[in-house]
C-alpha cells in the first residue's frame, strides 16, 4: 500500500492543526504461505496410482485423439503402467499454461493457435476466482466458457485449474479480498464462512463446466484439486471437502492434485482418480518408478521477476527433449506468460516480501506480447520430429511498431482530483480497504485508498500499513514507509493511527479504484497545464498518436519514479524505476486510429516524456 499523510492548516486548534491522509496501493501476496516453488530446474511431477495389473495400451498413435475428430468416446483420461491412455490408446499429454486473464481477448485465438502449432496438444488454464467475483452472494462471473470452448475449436485438450486457490502470482492466490471481511475467517479450510463462500462459487462455476467434459463431448480431459496444499496444509479434511464438491456437482474427469514432493500426503486426495505427486529436480521425474504415468505437471520454463530484482532467463530444450524420449507427459509453465495488467500482480515471500513485477514474461516459450522465441522454434522442432502428421503452419509475427514520443501537457495534484471521486466514507476510526462500506457490500478489492483526519499538534506517528505507506504534511510529501506483515492479508489502514500515543479519530477515507468510470470523470477536469516539475502524487495528461493502424507497441518512461499509466482508460499496469522492468506493453488493440488519451498516475516526482519502442526490456 502507499501511505501518505498531509497536513493542511485548519482555525479550530490553539496551536495548530493538519489533515492526515493515509493513501494505500495494496501489494497482495499470492497466499499466506509461500507458493512452494523453486528456481533453476524444479518441476512438479504426477505419479498416478492405480491397481498394479497392467492392461496394454492398443496403440501409441496420439496424433488423431483429437477433440477436433474424435467423436466415439467411452472411456477418458486414465493411467495404465507407465502411460496415460485416452480411449485405450496410449496418450502423451504435452500441456502449455495460458492466463486469459493475462493478455486482451482479442489475443486468445492467436495465443492458441501458437500453442497448436508449436506441438503442444493440451491447454491447462487457471480460473482465478477473484477476477469474476462482484459481492458476496452475488452472481459470479464464471471462467469464460469461450477460452476453454476455442482451445477446443483449435484442436487443443484442456486440463481444467478451477482453484479455488491457484497462487499463480496473483493477489491473494485468486481468492476474492471480500473473503477478509470476516476477521475469523479461515481462509483455505473447512472453516463453515469459507466453505459457504467456495460453495457459491462452485455453484456458479461448475454447471458451466460440465458441458465441457470429455465424456460431453468437450475437451476438458482432467480437472486439479485446488493447487499446493500440501504447503499450507492448515485443515486435513480441506482436500477432501474440495474434491467431493467437484465430484456431487458433476465433474467425471480424472482429478488430479499439485504439491512439492516433500508435501504429497498432505495435498493429495483418496479416490479412485486420485493423483499422487511429488515435485522435484528432472531427474526424480526421469528416474522415477515407470510402473506408473508419470505428468510433470509444472515445468518452469522461466520464472516470474520481482521488484528490484534481475530478470530471469533458462534454457529448457535439453530437458524437454529427455521427458519426450522417454515418453513422460510434462505441462510447460508457462507457455504464454502475458501481463498483469491494472492491479492483479501479487507478491511472494520467500524470506522476505517481494512484489511481482507488471510483466508476466516469465522467460516463457512466447514473449510477454505473444511473439515467437528461440526455445519456440527449439521446441517445435523437437515435437515435429515425433509428429506423425505436419505440424500447423505458426500464425504470423504480431508486427510492432513505435509512435512519436508523448509530453504530458497537463496535470492534476492528486488533491484536485479527490472531487471527482465517488462519495468518500466517513468512520470515526480507520477501515481497511476489503471492509470499506462500497460496491455493494463486497469492499475495495484493488487500487489506492486515502485516508484524511485532523489533528493539532505535531509528533511521533505511528501507524500499522500494510503494505506501502506515503506521507504528507500539508499536501506536501514527507516520506515512504514499507510494512511487510503478511500473516493478515488485509490492506490499508489495519490499527489505529496515533500521534505521541494518541489514536486519531473521524476519518474521511477516499476509494481510488481507477475504473473507467472515473477517468471518465476526469474529462470534466480543470486540468493545469504542466510548467515546473511537480513533487507529490498527480495525474499527468498527454496523447498518444497512433495513426491509421494502431499496433502493439511498448512504452518506457525514463525519470519518472514509480506510478501506473492508463492508456484510454486502459491501465497497463505498474511501473518502478527500481527495475528490472524498464518497459510496459501496450496491446495495439486498445489503441484507437488517431489521438489516444494517455495519462500517468505519478506517486513521487514526474518524468517529462513517454517513449515507445518496438522492443521489451524486461
């Protein structure tokens, strides 16, 4: 979060008196414990275990189980020896993660159909219940049937990750933060508010997803358990209760489970579909027992960047070329990284608190903007060498173009701006952003939060903040203050706020969600026109020409500090001049021909100019 106090004068006080406001940008972890994944080389592997009698496979042509073609299907997904077999016949599962929450709409077809054409036959797509929940009790937005309806169009299987945690460097792990209304709440267990809120969601999710199973007719062949449990491992009977609320609302597929390799037992389920895993360096997946299916179910092609730390890069095709020679199933995570655009980028904690950078380009097998990469090509050569058919012929590169720098001319203080703002709220004590009384009930779940009180004589303030506080005195900024308490994942303001001691009270707490809606309100502005450099939080105003044919393109944005850009309403997300990312991608797709309204929200000191370039630098 950004906290900032300002003091501002005010006549009521002998001495004299101010306004403090607490300005938040919450930094949500991605779970309360750590996601239980490891650099260079681990993976997470599936042993499945079934009865000891081994039927044989008739056949280890893969090439025509196609959703496309296959039409007769009796039997699904199941493990025989040391193979999966799909309708009797042998079946290599080469998965590849695609976020569709992490890339426009318009970009899904050709994200998968780079997926088809690099060899891949499986499609493993997370559903992050946060990015579809509105309010509590409230109708939920399910995973797009479209995602999961056009993979199977293009010709793809899908093993299905509904959560209800999925971690994947989101906030929260994709758990909504209305579920922190309730102090007592256990979230992750079979605690009876969690288990009603997963219930609802359920609910809602699931009948969706039950047309879409192999034995329907669609292409979803597996359905995961939650994700990792075995590392928070909080409720032994949590699993449990996941997997029968999949199964008594209709999912027929195998299920499978994800856990580190020291953590099976504890994540894994009982069941005649159940899978037991264990995650480890390749070689355990290599060498491990073949009396069984082994599916490498995470292998890192990459890895997610953090704020303040190098950009990481890995090799992958000797590895992936050892699992296809030895016939092992293995899901390339990621295949497509994409972007955390607006809010969503999460935190981990691995000894310490670090948040996820705005790129999700993960070093995967295609860019953060969908282009094509060496270990893409290294791969499809790999996967064309066993191919009984011609691989797709790849889409087209997705050309990049750059646009004409971009001077912000106007500005707005952040102050001004609090007018166009929705009705703050009024408490005699702080609130916490989930428990902020706004949008019907379900809190803020994503952006900044000011808080602004009196008080009348200076000090020592003391303030718990989770997770970035900024503060100023009279509207002027006085310092930046970091909290990393992440046990409770509640943002804002979580304690009272004293000064010498002394808790301050009546509080006007402003939501800054920065939806569409309010940059629409920001056309009526005053805005000024930009002279000097400005010091303190402000909204900078500029336009973007794109021409006749607008194109994906990046933006950098050198001595400029720390902040987020909008892009007609659009936010693409976070940028920190700590690095490593020095660059934001812009989807040409949100670019309108012509003039485009581009405006910076700018926490600490502005820049002067806004670069594009054709290229990331990540």
């Amino acid at each position: 979060m950004s906290l900032l106090l300002y003091f501002s004068p005010h006549s009521c006080c002998l001495a004299w008196k101010g306004i403090v406001g607490i300005f938040f940008l919450p930094i949500i972890l991605s779970g309360f414990a750590s996601c239980p994944k490891h650099k260079d080389g681990k993976v997470t592997c599936f042993l499945l275990l079934e009865k000891e009698i081994c039927l044989p496979c008739t056949g280890s042509n893969w090439s025509y189980l196609n959703p496309l073609t296959l039409k007769k299907r009796s039997e699904g997904l199941v493990g025989r020896c040391a193979h999966f077999t799909l309708e009797g016949h042998k079946f290599l599962i080469f998965g590849g993660s695609i976020h569709y929450f992490r890339m426009p709409r318009e970009y899904w077809r050709d994200r998968l159909l780079k997926l088809k054409a690099c060899g891949f036959n499986t499609l493993t797509p997370w559903g992050s219940w946060n990015m579809h929940s509105g309010l509590e009790g409230s109708d939920f937005v399910y995973l797009p049937r479209a995602f999961v309806l056009l993979a199977a169009k293009i010709g793809l299987w899908v093993i299905l990750r509904p959560g209800p945690y999925i971690c994947a460097e989101v906030d929260l792990g994709g758990l909504p933060s209305w579920l922190l209304q309730d102090p007592n709440m256990k979230l992750r267990t079979t605690d009876k508010g969690f288990v009603e809120a997963v219930d609802k969601y359920f609910d809602h999710l699931i009948p969706r997803v039950i047309p879409l199973q192999y034995h329907r007719g669609g292409p979803v062949i597996a359905v995961q358990v939650e994700n990792e449990y075995g590392s928070f491992n909080k409720d032994k009977d949590y699993m449990s209760y996941v997997k029968e609320a999949l199964l008594k609302r209709g999912i027929v597929e195998l299920l499978l489970t994800s856990d580190n390799e020291k953590e099976i037992e504890q994540g894994s389920v009982e069941g005649g579909t159940n899978l037991e895993l264990f995650q480890g360096r390749t070689q355990r997946c290599l060498t491990a027992n073949r009396n069984k299916p082994i599916l490498v179910m995470e292998y890192w092609t990459g890895w997610f960047d953090s704020w303040g730390r190098k950009h990481h890069v890995k090799k992958v095709e000797q590895t992936v070329s050892e699992l296809i020679n030895r016939e092992i199933s293995f899901n390339a995570y990621m295949f497509h990284g994409g972007t955390n655009f607006g809010f969503i980028n999460g935190a981990v904690y691995f000894g310490m608190h670090r948040g996820v950078v705005t790129s999700y380009d993960y070093d995967a097998v295609l860019t953060e903007a969908g282009d094509y990469t060496e270990k893409y090509f290294k791969l499809r050569e790999l996967f064309a060498s066993i191919s009984e058919k011609p691989l797709p012929l790849s889409p087209q590169h997705t050309l990049k173009t750059v646009y004409p720098s971009v001077r912000p001319s106007h500005f707005l203080p952040l102050w001004e701006v609090l007018q166009y703002l929705n009705e703050p709220v009024k408490s005699h004590i702080p609130v916490n952003m989930e428990n902020l009384p706004i949008n019907n009930g379900s809190g803020q779940s994503f952006g900044f939060v000011l808080y602004e009180t009196s008080i009348c004589s200076g000090g020592r303030l003391h303030a718990e903040v989770h997770d970035i506080g900024q503060v100023a005195i009279n509207r002027y900024p006085k310092g930046v203050n970091f909290s990393w308490k992440i046990q409770d994942e509640r943002k804002g303001l979580i304690g009272p706020v004293k000064i010498n001691n002394v808790s301050l009270e009546g509080f006007t707490i402003y939501s800054l969600e920065m939806k569409m809606s309010f940059f629409q309100r920001l056309r009526s502005a005053n805005w000024r026109p930009v002279s000097v450099r400005y010091l303190g939080p402000a909204f900078y105003l500029g336009t973007l020409k794109a021409g006749s044919f607008p194109r994906d393109t990046f933006l950098r944005l050198p001595g400029w500090v720390s902040g987020f850009v909008f892009i007609n309403g659009h936010n693409l997300g976070r940028y920190w001049n700590i690095g490593p990312q020095e660059t934001l991608y812009l989807p040409g797709v949100w670019l309108h021909p012509g003039d485009n309204e581009i405006i910076l929200f700018e926490k600490i000191s502005s820049g002067s100019h806004i670069y594009s370039t054709g290229l990331p630098k990540l």
